[in-house]
C-alpha cells in the first residue's frame, strides 16, 4: 500500500526540483487521512495554505503529490519519478486572494509550461 504526499512548493522551489530532479521534505507535508475524495482534498488544501505560507505575499500556490511506500521524514529527498501529479494557481495571485481557490492539476511532465 502507498502513502500519498502532499508536499507544499512555490514557483522557485518547483523551479528548483526541476532542476535537481528532487525535492527536499519539510516539516510541512501533508499526508491524506484516507485515499476517499474529501481526504485527499483536504490534505491538498493545507498543503496549499503552507504554500502560501511559503510565498508570504503574492505568487502561485503549487503543490506536488507523491506516491511513497511509507510517510517520509523532514530531511528526506523524493525523485520527479515518484511524483504523481502537480497543483498549481495558473498564475500569480495577490496576497489578499481567497485562500479557497481551488488549484489547478497538471501533469509532472507539464512542470517546464508551468515554469
């Protein structure tokens, strides 16, 4: 059985594991409490109010997802193969944005159009 991961970004730090192929996890990831709809919509929703967080003032939410054996641990680096699907805003939102606006879904090999 697989863990599902929901791992708070920012265009930067996509830009980033773009670049290296890999992802660094924080403290601030996100694990569904089950594989139903709601839980993995909940656990997308707080990655992506970490991710505004990480922006702290205006920028795009982006979220990837990955499928793991086991919930990882602050520290641990998880490869582009392992991600199964990105969340993203289409474009750059203010800081005051609703923060319950849904994020788009894009494929991992859509990562370059987002960048």
């Amino acid at each position: 059985m697989s863990t599902r991961v929901y791992l708070p970004l920012t265009a930067a730090l996509l830009a980033d594991l773009h670049a290296t192929g890999e992802v660094t996890v924080t403290d601030d990831f996100v694990v569904a409490e089950d594989d139903s709809e709601d839980g993995e919509y909940a656990a997308l929703m707080t990655a992506a109010d970490a991710s505004t967080a990480l922006l702290a003032g205006a920028g795009r939410r982006v979220v990837v997802v990955a499928e793991l054996e086991k919930e990882p641990e602050p520290g641990w680096t998880i490869p582009l193969k392992r991600l199964v699907a990105v969340h993203a805003d289409p474009e750059d939102r203010p800081a005051d944005a609703d923060p319950d606006e849904d994020l788009g879904w894009y494929g991992v090999q859509e990562i370059p159009q987002l960048l």
